[in-house]
C-alpha cells in the first residue's frame, strides 16, 4: 500500500526530488548524459526523468537514499556514449546494495520494484 501512494504522490507531482548540483536530482543529471549522447527529443527525456523520479522517490519511501544515490553516481561516473548509445558501466554491486535495502524495508510484490530497478 505504502508503495502505491509513492507511485501515485510522484505522479502527481507531489513528491519532490532531492537537489543534487545544480538543483537537479541525480536522476535528471543521469536522463541529462544519456539524452546528450542518444540525441533524445523532448518527449524521451520527460520519460526518463520521470521514470528515474519514480525511482529515486521508491527508494527514499524505504530510507535507502544513500544507497540509490550511490547507484546513480556509479551509473553516471561509470557510464560512456559509444556510438549514440549509452552504456552505464558496471555498477551491479551498487544495485545489489539498493536491492538488497529495499528488500529488507518493503513488504511488496518483488515484480513492483523490478518494474523501477533491475534487482534478481
């Protein structure tokens, strides 16, 4: 239930960001790099941002920001544009570290937070 009022307060807007530099989140740097390199159009980078809010804001409902924040930073450090395409690099055990926290604090369907990060 918790997670469904997440998921509907963010889509309303309601639930802000966390600033990061800039005052953008570590999700809009992120969705910021990836439409840099694959030259998305407006409507692709509104997807991304909101679907990374949509994580970031998952993660904060189960007070594992520090360890989505982690995973971000990874993604985006890690990460490089080849060929138009961008590839996040290797931050499996930093996705590990947020899977395992969310898991330990939601009493959820796992397909509901496989639909926000790529947890096994």
């Amino acid at each position: 239930m918790r997670i469904r009022l997440v998921l509907l307060a963010a889509g309303l807007g309601l639930v802000g960001a966390s600033a990061t530099s800039c005052g953008k989140s570590g999700a809009e740097l992120l969705c910021d790099e990836v439409c840099k390199c694959e030259l998305c159009n407006d409507r692709k980078e509104d997807e991304c941002v909101i679907e990374a809010g949509l994580a970031e804001d998952i993660a904060s409902a189960y007070d594992c920001d520090d360890r989505r924040e982690t995973y971000d930073d990874c993604r985006l450090h890690a990460g490089d544009c080849i060929d138009s395409r961008w590839h996040p690099g290797d931050c499996a055990r930093e996705l590990d570290d947020l899977c395992d926290c969310i898991h330990a604090a939601a009493d959820v369907d796992d397909s509901v937070i496989r639909d926000h990060f790529p947890c096994n």
